[in-house]
C-alpha cells in the first residue's frame, strides 16, 4: 500500500485492462490482416503503406461484423429508475 491507501499501481489498471483486451482482439483478428507493420522486439518498423500501415481482408472482416444487444431497460413499468 502507497501513502495514500492504494495499491501503488491502481491508476494504471484501466490502462493495463484495455492493452490486454486489445491485446486479445488482436490475436483472435490475426487472419484478417493481408499487409502489417513489421514486429521487431521492443519496437514495429514503419510502413511504406497508407494511415497506420495495416490493410485487413474486408470480406474476411465482415464475417465479423459487430450485432447490437438490446440495452437495459432501467425503469421498471411504475416508471421508477433500477439498475437493471
């Protein structure tokens, strides 16, 4: 524990969180990519390529397409708020 009662790493867990489920997405997408960046151990090459450097297999891609879930409804039939 820090001085102020935290755990001395607590402001970096959000980040840390979205790196590895980035980190996740990435590898289960690794089929789609037709052209990326070269990966070098502490580092990834810069690309001749436009934007970031990546191009994706679009058709590959759409198999994957995002689907909306139905949102929680937070008011009960009286119309009072709940939290699901």
């Amino acid at each position: 524990m820090s001085a102020n009662g935290r755990r001395p790493n607590a402001r970096r867990a959000p980040a840390r969180t979205g790196a590895s489920a980035q980190r996740r997405i990435v590898v289960a997408a690794a089929g789609l990519f037709i052209e990326r960046p070269t990966v070098l151990p502490g580092r990834a090459e810069r690309s001749d390529l436009p934007g970031i450097g990546v191009v994706i297999d679009r058709d590959e891609a759409r198999k994957y397409r995002a689907t909306a879930a139905e949102r929680p409804h937070l008011r009960t039939a009286d119309g009072a708020f709940t939290n699901g």
